[in-house]
C-alpha cells in the first residue's frame, strides 16, 4: 500500500479511479474521481490493469444532466471523459507504474442466476454487443455460459436487477430476450462401494495391449459429492508405477460422461489395490483403456 499525497498543488502524479460507466451521445462515458495530483487536457494517461494509454482530449465535469469543459482536475475533483476503454474500477495514472492500484470497489457476490438467450438468432450480435457493455458498466451483472446444461446464464443481485437489464437490451439495443429457470446440472453417483478387475487384452500383430487393473469404487460422504478422488494402494510391482497415471486418466476420462443418464460423475473415488502387467504388451494407453472399462463394468 502506497500513502497518497492529495496536495492540490499538483506536484505529486495523478491517481485517480474510474468508478461509473455510462453510454452517452458521444460514446462510452467514464466517470473518475482524482485522488491524488492534477490533470491537464491534452495530458496522457495509463490504466494500471490493461497497461493502456490514452491521450485526453476533452475533460468534463458534471452538473445534474449538463456537462462543462474544464482545461484541469485536481484532487478531489470528480470528473468525466470520453471514448477510455475500461471496466468499472480500474486505476488510471499519468506515469506507467505497474505497483501502484487504487482498492477497486467492493463488488458483492451474484445472489441469483437466470437462462438467458435472444428471441430471435439474427439478434445475437446486438446481444453480444449489450452484454458486453452491461457487464463492463456493472461489476455486479455477470455473465456465463454452463457447458453442462448447454445454456447461456446472467448473474446478478436480484430478479429485477436482472429483468431491468432485459428490458435495457430491448429498448437500447433492439434485441428481446427470454429469461427463464435455468436447467438443473444433475450429476451420477454410487450408492455403494463396488469391486471391480478389469482385464484389457488386445492383439493386432507386433505388440499388443495388455492391462489388469482391481481395486474398489466407491462414493465419496456428502461434503465432496462434487469431487472426484483416485488413490493408488497397490503394492509390488503389479502395476508399475510409470503406468499409474494412466489409470487415473481413464478414470477422470469416463468421468466426464456418465454411464446412466449421460450426466457426469461425482463424488467418486477410485482405488486401485492391484493388477497385472505383461513386459512387451503394457503401456500408459492400455491401463487407461483398462480403467475405462473397469468404470463401464461397474455402472453396467
């Protein structure tokens, strides 16, 4: 942390923080406050998180909707420019000094996740226009996309903070969107631990594959049924070591794609407790083709 020197005589260079995003007529409009130095117009200034440089070429304060053109800010002052690429928060400085950041404003964690998609595919473009701009404007409006359930989600601190931004994209940027429940990521499990040993055998002319892989599958308690585990208990040279993370490649592998409803699995946890290798025919691929059968043998 860095003390700041907010003097008015402008000797000490200027800090300042871009705390509000507005779309105006003219192009995007950055509010900051100046906590430290002076600013002149025509001055160059650098955003510490992109490293960016931007030449001022108008500053602005403001008086309720009426905007005034000043030729210098000063500590203290809070102040406008326009056409600065940057999200809500960042740093700006007049010397390109990486250490120095101003503390960005607390940002609260979303409270609430809704499906969003456009009503009609030609919009997609203005949406992604919108949802760009909202989420740079909002730290608190996120936007993501689940690959589980396939489906676009936007995030934020409420149903009407969400719905307000919705109607924002209709009126502003002429794209209706459907808002909706978003679909539930289901996830397979066990209910029981289940033995398995699993011989993985192919022959093809020159070397072969060979694999044994035993050992139990288990569920994991209920504080880690999101996560996946895999130990290897085996002893002696069974299952050579150099072939262990084969296994558990397999394993993670078939993970990803469950067995009864296609969903992925969780709460799992593998444990190899021996096998069987042969000198010519045993590689990495074959013991992950054999986990990846044991995996199958044991759903089924």
């Amino acid at each position: 942390k860095v003390a700041l020197n907010p003097a008015r005589d402008g000797k000490a260079p200027f800090v300042g923080l871009a705390f509000k995003l507005e779309a105006g007529r003219f192009g995007q409009l950055t509010y900051l406050r100046c906590y430290q130095g002076m600013l002149k117009k025509g001055d160059n200034i650098f955003n510490a998180r992109t490293g960016k440089k931007v030449r001022l070429a108008r500053l602005v304060r403001l008086h309720s909707n009426t905007m005034e053109d000043v030729n210098e800010v000063y500590a203290g002052d809070i102040f406008a420019l326009f056409g600065v690429d940057c999200a809500s928060g960042d740093t700006f400085l007049t010397n390109q000094r990486s250490d120095l950041s101003m503390e960005s404003i607390f940002v609260p964690e979303p409270v609430v996740s809704m499906a969003i998609k456009p009503v009609n595919n030609k919009d997609r473009d203005n949406f992604a226009k919108a949802i760009a701009r909202f989420t740079k404007e909002d730290p608190t409006f996120q936007f993501a996309y689940d690959p589980d359930v396939k489906e676009t989600l936007v995030s934020g601190m409420g149903e009407l903070h969400l719905e307000i931004y919705a109607q924002r994209m209709e009126r502003e940027y002429n794209c209706p969107v459907v808002l909706g429940k978003p679909k539930v990521a289901f996830r397979e499990t066990l209910l029981s631990p289940c033995e398995f040993d699993y011989l993985h055998k192919k022959q093809s002319g020159g070397s072969g594959q060979y694999a044994r892989v035993s050992g139990i599958l288990e569920p994991l308690p209920a504080h880690q049924n999101t996560t996946l585990d895999f130990s290897d208990e085996t002893m002696g040279t069974n299952v050579p070591k150099q072939f262990i993370p084969g296994v558990e490649k397999g394993f993670r592998q078939m993970a990803e794609k469950g067995l009864l409803s296609g969903h992925r699995l969780a709460g799992l946890k593998m444990r190899l407790k021996d096998g069987a290798h042969h000198i010519v025919d045993s590689s990495e691929l074959a013991f992950m083709l054999a986990a990846q059968g044991a995996i199958k043998q044991v759903f089924e």
